[in-house]
C-alpha cells in the first residue's frame, strides 16, 4: 500500500502504478486467514478481527480506505427499521423488517426534520468527525483517509421513511416530496457545515439515488430537487478545499454530468454504472474507483476474472485519478480461489 500513490491519484498526478482499493474483503475471514495466517473468524473477538483486518487491507495493498461517520444513528429511534438480509459470514446481521416510521405516506410529506431530529452540535460535530478521521489515519497510516457523510440525501430519506413510504410519497405528490427533500437537506446542511470544519483532506458523500436499472424517479425530479442541494451541500467543503469523493450504488449514468456539475472531485461506482464514459469525459479531471463486477468474481472462471480486470485496466490506466476496486463488495461466499487470483491479476496488470 502507498499512501503516496493513494494521493497522487486524488490529485490527478499519475502514480506509477494503478493504486485499489476494495469494500468489505477485510472481513472474509477465510481470505484473511489464507492470505495473513491469523486464525481470525466472525466468532473471534473485536482485536483478533481487527488485527487479521488491518493485515489483511496492507498485503492487499489497500491506498485508499472508504468510510464514513454520519449514518442511521444520527435518526436515533426516529427511523423505519427496513431489516437486513444475510450477508456476513455466519448470517450474524439478518434481522426482520420492523416498524415504519410513517405508515401514512401524507403524513410522512409534512415531517420536518428539525422538529424531528433538533439542531446538530456543531462543535461536537466536528470533534466527532476529527476523531473518526484520526482513528482512520492511526489504524492505517500508509493510506488515504477520510471521514464523510453517508445519509446524505436520497440514503437519509430512504432510512427515515423506508422505501414503501417514500415510493408512495413521492408518487401521490412529487412536489411536496421534492419540499420534504428540500426540508431535509437543509437539516443535513449542519453536518456538512461540521464537515468542511474537520481535518480530513478527503471527504466520502454517501447518496444511493437510483436502482441496479437506473433511477427509481423522473429524472427531472432529481434535477430539481436533489443536485441543487447538492450544490449547497458541497459548498462550504470547497470553500475549506476538501477533495469530495461521491458513492451512489446502482447505475447512476444518466446523472453523472449532474453529479459532476454539483461539484464533485471523483465518483465510486458499482459495475452497472458507466465508467468508460466517465473515463472518456472526466477522465482528466476527475478521480475514480471501479468497478470489476463481484459477481464475476463470485461465480466465474479464472479466464473471465482476468478479462474484467483487463476491461476495467484497458479504461482506467491511462487515466491519472483512476482507483481499482471490485463493486460492490466482496461477499463472505465469494470463493477464496477467485479472491486470490484476482488480486493476482490485479498485481500483474497494475504496473504503468
């Protein structure tokens, strides 16, 4: 791991070798104990996972680290408990859907979140953020670190009212759902405020606007409600010279010139989302992270491992800001074999 190289990227200087890094491998305990040899499980204790984490995150050569701090818990109890399906080895987080914040879509169109939720601690805020940032640096010091937002827009409002509300909401009355966004946005605005106050150089924004096919609404509606506040959003960021880094899942292709011009410095992608044209049009400009599809990882050959390795070298390596990264994540069933040789292929091909 560099965090040289991890830098030079952000700041479109072209390291001599393609920097990655990847979403939740450092907890596919069986890839850990092959690849560090600590005996480490999702039954072992906190220290234990941690270690085989972290040593696991360096031999993969790791330059850049994703995170961020503002999320549900930010809601308090004041949120739809949508449940979780399994994904972590051992099935520890399935947990069944529970209670709807609004059941009523109307009444949901008139909650405001400053009634709801309060003013935030600014101060405190940023205390919370320098601390997460800090950690981060501390527990991996030669990577690039950060702290973020997770809850941003669309994700806060899909956290409050959960996606059977909010769909219905925003079908019956789209412009009181587009002033509930606004309403919303200008309570998240205080967090982002305490952000650009921190001592992170790097900031993670959080958003999941669209589906796996696209966007779940107009996409005029997008356009007038959430990248303006964005802009806002964003603001006091650039005015502290934050480089923002911006993760949406599913395939937000059609928004990315919106995304863009809401000011962002580079864009974290799933695999449906199309990189080649942001390599093409914000290649030079911009950073980003992606996109192998985990799938391929997950059930494919040794022969299909390397042609998307290859697919997404032969669009990013030319391209100074350009991130290697499997997306979404790398699940706990994916086959230890195919983790290995991917990375691999990875090593083999990294090399400008």
């Amino acid at each position: 791991m560099s965090y040289q190289d991890g830098w030079n990227a952000l700041n479109l200087r072209m390291p001599p070798r393609v920097p990655r890094t990847e979403y939740s491998l450092e907890s596919h305990w069986e890839v850990v104990r092959r690849v560090t040899g600590i005996n480490a499980s999702y039954q072992s204790d906190i220290e234990t996972r941690r270690k085989g984490s972290l040593a696991l995150m360096k031999a993969f050569n790791y330059d850049f680290i994703w995170s961020t701090l503002i999320n549900h818990k930010a809601f308090g109890n004041k949120r739809t408990d949508m449940g979780h399906a399994v994904y972590n080895e051992g099935g520890g987080d399935f947990k069944l859907v529970g209670q709807y914040l609004f059941e009523d879509p109307e009444e949901a169109l008139k909650m405001d979140p400053f009634e709801l939720y309060g003013q935030v601690d600014e101060k405190k805020a940023v205390l919370d953020f320098n601390t997460a940032y800090n950690e981060n640096c501390k527990a991996m010091p030669d990577a690039v670190n950060m702290t973020g937002i997770y809850i941003t827009c669309i994700s806060g409002l899909i956290d409050i009212l959960g996606w059977d509300t909010l769909l219905t909401a925003a079908g019956i009355n789209p412009e009181a759902f587009g002033e509930l966004t606004n309403r919303y946005s200008r309570w998240i605005q205080m967090y982002f405020n305490a952000l650009a106050k921190s001592d992170a150089s790097v900031v993670m924004i959080h958003d999941d606007i669209v589906w796996t096919s696209g966007a779940f609404l107009h996409p005029d509606w997008y356009r007038r409600y959430v990248f303006p506040n964005y802009k806002k959003l964003f603001a006091p960021l650039h005015e502290a010279g934050k480089i923002i880094m911006y993760t949406s899942d599913g395939n937000y292709t059609r928004f990315i010139d919106d995304i863009a011009g809401a000011g962002v410095n580079g864009f974290v992608m799933e695999p449906t989302t199309d990189m080649a044209y942001i390599a093409e049009k914000y290649g030079k400009t911009h950073a980003f992270i992606g996109n192998a599809d985990t799938r391929i990882l997950l059930s494919g050959t040794k022969e299909a491992i390397r042609a998307e390795v290859k697919r997404c070298m032969d669009i990013g390596k030319k391209c100074p800001g350009f991130f290697m990264a499997v997306g979404n994540h790398i699940p706990a069933n994916t086959p230890v074999d195919n983790v290995l040789y991917y990375n691999d292929v990875y090593e083999e091909l990294s090399k400008r």
